[in-house]
C-alpha cells in the first residue's frame, strides 16, 4: 500500500491493503477503498464513498458525498462526481446469477462534470469535459464538451472547459465568457482553437 504519511486519511476511513493512493489525496468518513484501486495525486473522496477493486482515478479527482464507483469505471484527471451520482457496472443484475465476469467498462476523461444525483449507465463513455446535469440518466456515449440532461439524457448544448455554456455564431466559433478561450464547431464536434 502507498505510504500512509503522504495523504490524509479520517479515522473513519477503510483503506483495503493492496491500493495506491496519491500525494495529497484526502479521504473523508466513512469511506471504503477497496484492493488494487489506483487513485491519483491531489483527490478528493468525501464522505461514505466506495472505491472498488481496480478502479482508477486520476489526478485532482473530486468526489462529493455518497458516490459509489464500481469496478470497470475509470476516470481520467480533473473529473468532478457530484453528490450521490450513480455509476453502474452490469445491465442486468440479478441477486441469484453471478455476473462479476460481464462488468462493464466506463471512462470519464479528463475535465468531466457529473451532476449531483446523475446516473450512468455502464459501457457508456463520458468525452473530455462534458457536462452531465443533476439527475440525468446516461444511456449513450456523450461526445467532449457535451452538455446533456434529463431522463434519458440528451444533449443540449456545448460547454467550455471553465463550465460555461458555448453560444456559436455563424461561423461557429464562440467564446467562453470566463476564460476568453474559443472554440469550434464543426461537423457536430466541439474542439477548443485556443
């Protein structure tokens, strides 16, 4: 197991042997990470969260409250997993039938935002800095810079890599009202020019 000394642990806190846990990770109550789980520098896992075995975060994670990422999810750096969002790993669990050999995989890359209360449902990806809205229920591929919503999810818009919605003029080109950076659209894909 990673050494102890280079992350913080609440006392509450169940860390299985067998895990890596980054530099300056904080893991909050009553959380639970499991074996072989890989998580990166700087996260943060906040309270009655669970890991499972050989999930992968990567660096600047941040996991709000009462997240539960199972096994086959990986999330790529600088993601956000809002409180209670839900990630599954089978598409049909049964109690009786043992499905632990048909799990799903799931990837979030980089920059993602999942909304407080969101399912994903597994196999689905999440593109780089998309935007899934509280509640949403994920049952497709979301494509980078995407915002969806709603139940089943569907896309609504564009969003910049600061979180604000993308508002394109004629030639397709808009601009992030925060950061001042441009983007394009074209042939239904979004990619930052700037």
């Amino acid at each position: 197991m990673t050494d102890k000394s280079t992350f913080y642990a609440h006392p509450t806190a169940v860390i299985d042997e067998g895990c890596e846990i980054g530099q300056g990770t904080k893991i909050w109550h009553f959380s639970h990470i499991m074996p072989k789980c890989i998580i990166g520098e700087n996260c943060n896992i906040g309270q009655n969260v669970v890991i499972s075995p050989d999930v992968v975060l990567g660096k600047n994670v941040k996991v709000q409250n009462n997240v539960s990422i199972y096994t086959g999810v990986q999330c790529e750096d600088d993601v956000f997993l809002g409180p209670s969002m839900v990630f599954t790993n089978v598409f049909n669990p049964r109690s009786a039938v043992n499905r632990k050999s048909e799990y799903a995989k799931t990837m979030v890359k980089r920059g993602a935002t999942i909304g407080a209360n969101a399912t994903i449902v597994c196999g689905n990806n999440i593109g780089a800095f998309a935007f899934i809205g509280a509640g949403a229920v994920v049952t497709k591929n979301v494509p980078d810079y995407a915002l969806v919503v709603g139940n089943p999810a569907r896309q609504t818009g564009w969003m910049s890599e600061y979180g604000h919605k993308l508002i394109f003029d004629n030639n397709g080109i808009a601009v992030c009202p925060e950061s001042k950076e441009q983007y394009k659209l074209a042939n239904g894909r979004v990619s930052k020019i700037s």
